[in-house]
C-alpha cells in the first residue's frame, strides 16, 4: 500500500498500458524478483532472457525507451539467508 500511495503501480500489462495512454513515463526493472536473488556484494547479474514484452508495448504505445543500468548497487548491502 505505501508504494501505491507513492506513485507506483501494478507490474502488468493493462495497468501499464493505460498509464501509458494516459501519457505517463513508467519505469520497468526488467528483471524483477529473480535478478534481486543474485544480488550479492561484487558481482552484477543480469536477468534478461525472455523479457521483451516491454519493447512490443513501449511500440505499441508509441512510449520512447530509455535504457538505463545501475552499477554499485549490490555493493550497498548484503542478502539475508
């Protein structure tokens, strides 16, 4: 609920595309929950395959795709076991 009040929305399809037609900017982490697990201190992975759906909707919306990767941040903190 806290992200909600903050500005964010629901991760998917409908949710997005009608932001997108209201003309918002959204931002994606396009790998989610499964990149999240392998973060660990020094290392960088990356969690891309089968994760496109995101272009054919910026298309079919006619959004522009700004890529950005952000380095250091697993180096802020530590994964609990």
């Amino acid at each position: 609920e806290l992200c909600l009040a903050g500005g964010c929305i629901e991760a998917t399809r409908p949710v997005m595309d009608k932001a997108l037609e209201q003309g918002k900017s959204i931002m994606i982490v396009v790998g989610g929950a499964a990149e999240a697990m392998h973060a660990f201190p020094g290392t960088n992975t990356l969690i891309l395959k089968k994760r496109y759906g995101f272009v054919a909707m910026a298309i079919r919306n006619g959004a522009d795709l700004v890529p950005v990767y952000s380095f250091g941040e697993t180096d802020a903190y530590d994964q609990v076991d």
